[in-house]
C-alpha cells in the first residue's frame, strides 16, 4: 500500500513539473527572443537589493557576463527593449604600467607638488595641506560607458591623505571622484562646484593599511560600482550628473595634515564596454 501511495506522489511532482514547465514555455521562454545575441533575458528578483536596471518595469532585463580581463569582471545590463541587434563587446583600450620612456601623465612641480613618472610607477607628492589635485593624461580621451582599475600605494606622510581616480571628469570642478585613504576608509565625491558625498567616507576591512590597493570601478549610463581588492563596496550608487568624460589621478590632503604625503600609481588600465 505504502508503494502505490509513494508512486502517487512521484506522478503528482511530475504533472506539478509539467504544468511550471508549461508556464515557463508560455510566459518566461520568449523572453529570451527579446535579448541580443550573447545576452541572457533575466528577472530583476535575482538582483541584489538595491540594483535597478529595469527601465521599462517589466521585471525583465538582458544580462551577459564579461570575461575576466585583470582584474575587472563586470557584467552588462541592458533593459529588454534595448536594440536587439546589437552584440555586447568588452575592449581593452588603455594599459599604462609606467614603463613607456615617454610619460603619458602631466607632470609638474611647484611649491605645492611634485609629480612625475619613475620606472614602473607615477609619482605623487604634495606638501602643502588643503589641496586636492587631478591628474589628467597627455592625451585626454572622453569615455561614456567604461571600467577603470588602477594600483595606487602611499609611502609617505599622514595615512588620511586620499588618493584615487576621476572620472568622467569635464573640467577643474565638474568630475567624480573615487577615493581610499590609508587609515581604511573610502568615499565618491561629486564635484558640482564644490564636492558633495555620494558615498561618505566609509571604513573598509579590505583596503590595505600598508601596501597597495587595487581600485577598480564600473560606470555604465547612470550607475556607478566599485570594488576594492576585488571585494565589491556596497551595491552600487545611481547619478546621472555626469554621463561621460575623461579620468584622472587623484591625491588630497586636508587642512589640518602634517606631512607630505606621497602616492605611487601604477596599472592603469581602461575597459569600453559597448553594445
């Protein structure tokens, strides 16, 4: 008796089965036609908390993994409606590990800095507290949709000076800035006329107190992401302020600082991510 009720059961999951594959086939299926070609149609529930790509509010988006390239690893996202004969791309357009013989970086020195390129590295040094400087390429290049890493170490001076990177950078007080300092803190900043928080400064377990520190970000249309040694910081930040534009390199300290700090970046590397 107890073998007819077990078979019962099994022939029960099994018509359960058929009838969620039916409504998979007839509502879930034909979503995947809507997706250009590479890309996977998936519902928004799957998201972390916080993460909105869903334009048209349907619960669906297309969605395709990026290869790993260095260490960046994004994925794109694209709402369901999107041109549906376009085909992702991720492509490697910047690589500058400092050891050209001609330096791509602005370099200067004045009372305030000192900045120039070393075998290996771009140097950093400001001695002179409450400045904040970009460092912009020889050769400026406006980037919309993009992912951007740089190695940076201080070896010197106070461990709350910042260093980081701009990006989408249109001028001296329109850009956004990502930033760690040495005490384990990072922060992004708007500079809208003067700097705003978007993300305030934030203690992190994963930024090196000594030695370096792999920064790495995504921006694609409005959203922002960034990782820190490859841990990811928070879920991402929505700002549609600036939509494209330039990067940088970025040392600061802050009025009260004694010392001066110094700053190595090295591995400077930019992703295009197209469709």
């Amino acid at each position: 008796m107890k073998e007819k009720n077990d078979l019962a059961s099994i022939g029960g999951y099994l018509l359960i089965a058929l009838m969620l594959w039916g409504l998979y086939q007839a509502y879930v299926a034909p979503r995947f036609i809507n997706c250009p070609l590479g890309l996977e149609a998936i519902n928004t529930l799957y998201f972390k908390e916080g993460e909105s790509y869903d334009i048209n509010s349907d619960g669906w988006v297309c969605r395709q993994w990026i290869r790993k390239v260095g260490n960046f690893n994004e994925y794109t996202v694209w709402d369901n409606f999107s041109d549906t004969t376009a085909t992702p791309s991720v492509k490697l357009i910047l690589d500058d590990d400092f050891n050209d013989s001609v330096c791509s970086w602005q370099e200067f020195s004045d009372i305030n800095t000192e900045s120039e390129c070393i075998p290996d590295r771009y140097s950093f040094k400001v001695k002179t507290p409450g400045y904040t400087y970009v460092i912009l390429p020889s050769k400026q290049e406006s980037y919309t949709d993009f992912g951007l890493q740089v190695d940076v170490e201080q070896v010197g001076g106070p461990n709350y000076s910042l260093h980081g990177v701009a990006f989408r950078y249109k001028d001296n007080t329109h850009y956004y800035l990502f930033a760690i300092r040495g005490d384990g803190y990072y922060t992004i900043l708007k500079n809208d006329d003067g700097f705003q928080y978007l993300v305030d400064w934030t203690k992190s377990e994963h930024i090196n107190a000594t030695g370096g520190n792999a920064l790495i970000l995504s921006a694609v249309g409005s959203r922002i992401r960034i990782l820190i040694n490859n841990e990811e910081m928070g879920t991402g930040i929505i700002d549609d302020s600036y939509l494209s534009g330039s990067i940088g390199l970025v040392v600061g300290t802050f009025p009260d600082e004694q010392g001066a700090p110094v700053i190595y970046f090295d591995n400077v590397k930019v992703w295009l991510l197209e469709k």
